[in-house]
C-alpha cells in the first residue's frame, strides 16, 4: 500500500490520525460500551419433518462427540442490560434476564506477524433458571451486525427456552460493536457509499460511481489501519474467537455462527477444529460462490421478507395502506427521483433491509414501527424514517463492516457484469436490485483477500439453520455449506423455519428447541424438519 499512502494524504489530510490508532492498538485498545441490537419473537414449539427428511441418528453416535466445557477461569462480567438497551431503543431490561458485559485481549495476529493486542468485547445473557453448571455457548454475527446486539435482540423478548438450558456469549467482531469501532472513512465518501445506486440526472452510471468510490474508500482505510489492514478477516477473528476459549482455560467450546458469522465458523473449525465440540451454522453465508451469486441469494431473500412483511402489513391494517408492498415500491421510486430530499434510494433500502433483518422478533409491532415511518415519508413527513435511517445504518453499513466485508470478501464483479445486471436485477427484483447491482462494486478495490478457509476435515454433527425469506442471506446459501461439510466428512442435519427475518433462532422457540437438544448431547433433529412461524 506504499503507493496508495502518497495518494490518499493528498486526497485526505485527516489520515494524521492513522498513527494515533496504531499507537493504540499496539498496546491494547480499549473497547466502548456493549453494543445493542434487536429482539425475540417466540415460535411455536412444534416439529415436523418435511417429507424427504432422513430421520437423526440416535444413542450410539452421541456419546462419542465431546461436551462444551464450563469456563474455569471467566472473564470480570459487569451488569450492562440497562447501557445495552438504551442504546438499542428496546426500553426496559426484560425482568429475570442477566445481560453482562466484559473485554478481553487478543492478539492482533496470533502467527507474530503483528505484534500488539486488540480488545474484543463481548456480552453474556442467561436467566434464573439457567444451570451454573451450563456450558456456554458462543455467538458470533460475522459482520452482519454486532453480535452483541443479536444477543440483545433474543432476550428483549419473552424469555427465550435456548437461555434457560445455557448461557450464550457473543463476541463482537473487530470494528463492529462494543469492539474498538474503525473510522476510516471520511464523511463525504461514507455518504456516497450509502447512497450507492442513486441516479444523477447526466451524472455517471451508478455502477461506474460505485467503482470509483470503491478505489477512495479502500485508500483511505488502508492508510488508516497500516499495518494492521489484513487483521480484519474471517480468519482473524476466529483467532479472536480462540483467544476466549483460552482465557477461560478449556479444550472444548460450542459455537453458533449466523449468516456472515457462520463463515467465522467455519474458518474456526478449519483452524480449530479439535477444540469444537458443537457447531451451528444459522442462515449460513454461501461458500465457494462469486460476489454476483451471492448478492443474487440476498435478493431473493429481501424479496420474500418484504412480501411476508407486506402479507402481515395488511394483516394488522397497517399505516401502508391496501398494498403495502405498491407504496414501498413507489417511495423506493420518489427517492431515485431525488423527490424525498437528501434520503437517497440506497440509504432508504438499507434501512428497510436493514430492519427486515434485525433480530428483534415481535414481529407485529416491528410491522407497525417500519409501515408507520414509511407511511409518514410519503405524506411529507421524514422525521421518523429519518431516524430509523440513522439506527439501521449505525447497525448494519458502519465503516467496520466496509472493512470485515472487503476482508472476506471473493471473486468479485466486474463493472460490464454489475452493468448487465442493473437490468436484469430491477426487472427480477423490483424494489431492491439495480441498487444492489451498484454495490457490487463496493469491495472492487480492496486487495483481493486469501479465500475464507473452509475445513478439510471435520468429525462433528453440525446442525444448520434457515428459512425461505431471509433478508440477509436468501434462500439459496445452505446446500453449498452443507455440502462442503459433507466432504469435509461431518454429519449435518437441517431445520428450517416457516416464518420471515434474521437469523432464525432469534424468532422461534421451536428452532430453540432443536438447538438446546443438539447443545445437550450431540442431537440432531430430523434431516428437512420444520418449524412453522
């Protein structure tokens, strides 16, 4: 990056600041308050097999796998549920939860490369009932969103089943969350980005203006995180994942990853693979795919949750109107046109994205927040999307996730491809593909990173979580993980659930119910088994 240095202190002077960061992480960060997030929406705990299910195998297998162990020497939890949702708007604290909070170091590099810590933070939620005897079991979000803040989401809820058998422990991905955040990009580029897809009237296509923007973001963060810019992968922060296992002193851990985070996962069953004694892989992010298929499979998904938000909008007499789905269409259709003042169509997409795919799970009056501020957009009034806007942004298109997604992020676009697409993908999927076909440039000029590592050999029933309409990931993601684990030699087995959002397990005490079995002994539901929303 010696030749990008000289350019971007032409671009930007402010890059001064890079070597205060440097100065800091070198000899330990130290991280900000939890983060927040979302909440819990309980699903009715009924299972059924779908027709081609394989049913799971029974007694003899179990015994062999290893348990997750209980931590011998924990970390300094301080009480943090009234910091934490307060910073997520979810009001009070759910009586009978504990919600803690505490950091811990990590190297920067675990192979010596890069000397210096990081801090990572992280969050543990349990109730009363929870056995002290319980093994953990640990969360990670990737760079989805604060892993901190989809924990939040599950226990601001009704007290979830998944928490009464076992304590769940997220760990904040580097820059995301609690985690030291990263501010790399300066203001103007940072809102450019947010508003990728925006037509100019006799302004640059979309998708060259993204390109562009790509070369100015990368620039400036490289500059900024020197040396530490290749520390930011799935790889690195399944280190970082390790690094819990060994302040709590044990050889065994259960792990959960959802939809990014599930490739965190399973770069740490390539490294790690002997200290895993469980592994969940909810809504898990495609393997092996190009950034044009996978951006294709996020989609689909976003499609499917705005019907199934819509079905339920006209379910509650929400503020939408008849056809909920025709006025999203058409306010999508104002802020292209430059007709809702400075909120753009990429940042209007984001937040509803965005709020499709926030954990929180009371579904009805997550219906009503977003149809309400919608609503109050078309009339005139962009006060409350205007703040929606701004939590969904903080959530999901922080400067931290430019950085952890360019990390893992492979085989991208070229601007001839994401050109084609602007057509194709705002006729397939109306509301938010030519949008999408802009971003895919976003991460073209970040050096191309070493691909995601994904296990060779793994010896361990694996249980995999999804649905249909999931905004964040899509439908179509699981069967190249499924069968990469296949090769890799590990058992797998499949539940689904019927209902819309992300990740699944946040949203039905059913999908919970399989989860605490497999976490007990090594358990797995019924290959194809469903849960209905």
């Amino acid at each position: 990056m010696r030749g990008t240095r000289r350019r971007s202190r032409d671009l930007i002077p402010r890059r001064r600041r890079a070597l205060g960061l440097s100065l800091l992480l070198a000899t330990g960060l130290l991280a900000t308050a939890c983060g927040a997030g979302p909440s819990l929406r309980p699903g009715v705990a009924v299972e059924h097999p779908h027709s081609g299910g394989v049913p799971a195998t029974t007694a003899p297998a179990a015994p062999a796998v290893p348990a997750p162990q209980v931590p011998k020497h924990d970390l300094a939890w301080h009480d943090c549920a009234t910091t934490t949702f307060d910073q997520l708007g979810l009001g009070a604290a759910p009586a009978g939860v504990i919600f803690e909070c505490s950091e811990y170091a990590t190297p920067i590099d675990s192979g010596g490369a890069i000397m210096g810590t990081f801090r990572t933070a992280v969050a543990r939620a349990r109730v009363q009932q929870t056995p002290a005897g319980a093994a953990p079991l640990v969360l990670t979000s990737g760079s989805d969103r604060s892993a901190v803040a989809t924990l939040a989401g599950l226990v601001a809820g009704p007290a979830p089943a998944a928490l009464a058998a076992h304590p769940i422990v997220a760990v904040d991905r580097r820059g995301l969350g609690g985690s030291q955040p990263i501010d790399c990009l300066p203001a103007d580029i940072r809102h450019r980005i947010a508003d990728a897809g925006q037509f100019v009237p006799g302004g640059a296509d979309p998708v060259d203006a993204m390109a562009k923007l790509s070369q100015d973001a990368t620039i400036a963060c490289q500059d900024f995180l020197q040396p530490y810019q290749s520390t930011f992968d799935a790889a690195h922060a399944a280190d970082d994942i390790d690094a819990l296992r060994k302040q709590w002193q044990i050889d065994k851990i259960a792990l959960l990853g959802t939809g990014n985070g599930a490739r965190v996962a399973l770069a740490y069953a390539t490294k790690y693979g002997p200290h895993l004694a469980r592994l969940v892989l909810d809504s898990p992010e495609a393997v092996n795919t190009d950034a044009a298929t996978r951006t294709e499979q996020r989609l689909k998904g976003a499609e499917a949750a705005l019907t199934a938000f819509a079905q339920r909008c006209v379910a509650v007499n929400c503020a939408l109107g008849p056809d909920p789905r025709a006025a999203i269409t058409d306010l999508v259709g104002k802020a292209t046109a430059g007709q809702l003042g400075d909120l753009s169509a990429g940042a209007l997409l984001t937040t509803i994205s965005g709020f499709l795919g926030d954990p929180r799970a009371d579904q009805t009056a997550h219906v009503t927040d977003l149809a309400d501020a919608l609503a109050s957009a078309g009339r005139g009034d962009r006060g409350p999307l205007t703040q929606l806007t701004a939590r969904e942004t903080a959530a999901v298109a922080s400067d931290g996730q430019f950085v952890t997604r360019c990390s893992d992020s492979q085989q991208p676009a070229t601007p001839a491809r994401a050109k084609d697409l602007e057509n194709t993908w705002g006729t397939q999927y109306p509301v938010f593909g030519r949008v999408a076909a802009a971003r895919l440039m976003t991460c073209t000029a970040w050096p191309v990173p070493t691909p995601p590592p994904v296990p060779a050999t793994l010896d361990l029933p694996v249980l995999v979580l999804g649905n249909t309409a999931d905004p964040v990931i899509g439908p179509d993601a699981r069967p190249s993980v499924t069968g990469a684990l296949g090769v890799a030699g590990a058992r797998t087995a499949t539940a689904t659930w019927e209902g819309w959002g992300h990740p699944v397990f946040t949203h039905s005490a059913c999908i919970q119910d399989n989860l605490t079995a497999y976490l007990n002994d090594a358990t797995l539901p019924a290959d194809g088994s469903a849960c209905p929303a």
